[in-house]
C-alpha cells in the first residue's frame, strides 16, 4: 500500500501549479490590454470623425478614467492606494510617455 501524501512530495505538484497560474494570470493581463488598446484605438478613430479635437478627447478620456477609478474605490470594488509625492517624482515619466503614446496615436487616426 502507498504511502500517503507529505509536504514534501506534494511541494513539487503545489509548485508546478502556482506556476501555471502564475504564467495564465500574465498571458490574460496581456490579453486584456491588448484587447483595451485595439478597443481604444477604433473608439477613438470613431470619436475623430465626430470630434476632431485632439487633445479635448483625450483629456474627456483621462478625466472619466480617473473618477471611474476613483468611484469604484470609494464604493469598494478595487483597492486605490493615495496618491503620494514621492512616488509621482519616481513615476511621472511612465504616464508621460503613455500620454505622447496616446496623443500620436489619435493624431494617426485623425488623418
């Protein structure tokens, strides 16, 4: 008759599995933002034809972003940290870029 299971022998399995999920929770975050960003991207392109201003649009686009994050954390479906100072001088850059992104991309479309 087997032994039964121990800590050690189910280590591997338990391991091998947290991996796996690991690696499906990374290739649906991938999936997801691809799927956000070509979503953006025909949204955007219909928006243009109805209104071309640029830079209005994505300041409406932002501005809803924010109070819809800002809304679903006051009433407790996600988790906002507090915006703090010192973690906006070490990450002004990632948004910044994000936003020149954004803001060339709606200028193709414009075309």
């Amino acid at each position: 008759m087997p032994s039964p299971p121990t800590d050690e022998t189910r280590a591997p399995a338990l391991s091998a599995y947290a991996h796996m999920i690991k690696h499906f929770r990374l290739i649906s975050m991938c999936l997801g933002y691809t799927l956000c960003s070509s979503s953006l991207m025909v949204a955007n392109k219909y928006a243009l034809g109805h209104f071309p201003f640029p830079s209005t649009l994505m300041l409406l686009q932002f501005a809803v972003s924010a109070v819809v994050v800002r809304t679903l954390g006051l009433l407790g479906f996600i988790e906002v940290e507090p915006l703090e100072l010192e973690k906006v001088r070490l990450f002004w850059r990632v948004p910044l870029f994000f936003e020149i992104a954004i803001y060339a991309n709606i200028k193709l479309l414009q075309v």
